[in-house]
C-alpha cells in the first residue's frame, strides 16, 4: 500500500438492521410494515468490520446506521471503533419512518461530521 492510500482520511458508512429484533419488530410493527424485506442477521457487518480492520487502515470514521439505533450483542466488542447512529436522526421527519435503502442512502451526507467524500 503506498502512502497516498494512508492520506485518504474517509469515512466508511454501513446500513444495518436486525429484523429479528424486537424493537425492530415493534417499531415495524407501530408503522404497519407487514411485508418481510432484507432484515436477516448473519453477522455479515461483524466480518466486514474485521476486513475494515486488516485493510482499511485509512479510514477516518466508521459510521454504522441502524433501525431504532439498534446495536448488535457483539457491538461493544467490535475489532474497531464504531459509531452508530439511529436512522431517524438523519432522515427529514416526513421520510419517517422509512423501510427502502435508496431512501436512507439518500440522506446519508446529513451525518454530522462525514467526510467528503465517504464510502458506502
């Protein structure tokens, strides 16, 4: 790796949610979201985070949005700092509550502090 890789100083960001739990599924549930989507957890964010840490020595922030600012049990043991940040708090209060990536992915520039540019 050279050292202009080192300098990029991004902030990586993730969508996460786990269906399976229950603040999620009431949360879903107060807003009558009945369909199934993509909500299965199998610890795909954990491993990746594990690559982040090999290879990815450049990057400034990890930034993980989730449901209901929800964290998985393994979040407190993390191979390497991340900050989680609930949905709702970047999203305008009339694309509340929203359930479609390209709608999260639409508003990720309002976190505080992202760099620009970012990875997603």
């Amino acid at each position: 790796m050279t050292d202009a890789a080192l300098d990029l100083d991004l902030d990586l960001v993730y969508l996460w949610v786990d269906g399976a739990h229950p603040t999620s599924k009431a949360y879903r549930a107060r807003h009558r979201l009945s369909s199934p989507y993509q909500t299965t957890n199998h610890d795909e964010l954990r491993y990746s985070l594990v690559s982040v840490k090999r290879h990815a020595p450049w990057a400034r922030r990890i930034i993980v949005v989730s449901e209901c600012g929800i964290k998985p049990a393994w979040a407190d043991h993390a191979p390497v700092e991340v900050e989680w940040i609930d949905q709702d708090q970047i999203l305008p209060s009339e694309a509340i509550p929203a359930f479609n990536n390209m709608v999260l992915e639409a508003y990720l520039h309002r976190i505080p502090g992202l760099s620009d540019p970012f990875l997603y």
